[in-house]
C-alpha cells in the first residue's frame, strides 16, 4: 500500500509524502506505482520549469519514500498572486485525482491531509 499524505497550512496545499509500493502489480510492473510517478514528477517539473518556482523534494528509493514542497504555494513566502495559486493548485488538483482515484483502488493506497505550517 502506499501512503499518501498532503500537506496544508490555512486550507492552502503545499505538498505531500508518498511511501510504500501500492502492491497492486509486481514491482517493475506495477502500473498504479507507475501512474503516481508520473504524476509526482509532473508536479515537481511544473512547478520548477512552468511555474518558475523553487521546489523542495526528496526521492529516497531505498524507504520507498518521496517528500515534495514548495514555500511558493503560501502567502507568507510568495507575493506573486498568480504564481501562488498556480503553485498550490497543482497540489490540490493531485489530491483531487488521488480522491478520485482511490474509489478504485481503496486496497492500494490511503491519503490523509495534515494541516501544518511549512517547515524546511
């Protein structure tokens, strides 16, 4: 099972944590492993490349665990109006699809929202 956890400071996403393998294929064969790499390297390069923002991330392969931030998602670390919704939005729209997807795969993943402040 993976576990996803999104993070959010005054209703405002600004990041997440994936661990585990979802365990729905063998590993290497996996494709909702596969679907949520790719969305996770989709939100890092917007971010970083789209939406010219600074991303913290961390991929440790050996824990299975992912950790992706960005200060420019808050209002206390972003003035550019635009820039921060876009930013904050991309994380919200990917705890939207994993709601959606989790309808499917309830077996295979389970998410949460912390509410916290941003912490480096």
């Amino acid at each position: 099972m993976t576990k996803l956890v999104f993070f959010r400071s005054d209703g405002i996403f600004y990041g997440f944590e994936e661990q585990g393998h979802t365990g729905y294929g063998q590993e290497g064969d996996d494709i909702l492993c596969a679907a949520l790499s790719a969305m996770t390297m989709l939100i890092i390069n917007t971010v970083e490349v789209a939406y010219a923002s600074h991303i913290d991330y961390n991929i440790d392969e050996s824990t299975t665990k992912i950790t992706v931030k960005s200060k420019s998602a808050l209002p206390e670390f972003e003035e550019d109006d635009y820039k921060r919704y876009a930013v904050s939005g991309i994380f919200m729209a990917y705890y939207k699809q994993i709601e959606d997807m989790i309808e499917e795969y309830y077996d295979f993943l389970d998410v949460s929202v912390q509410d916290k402040p941003y912490e480096s």
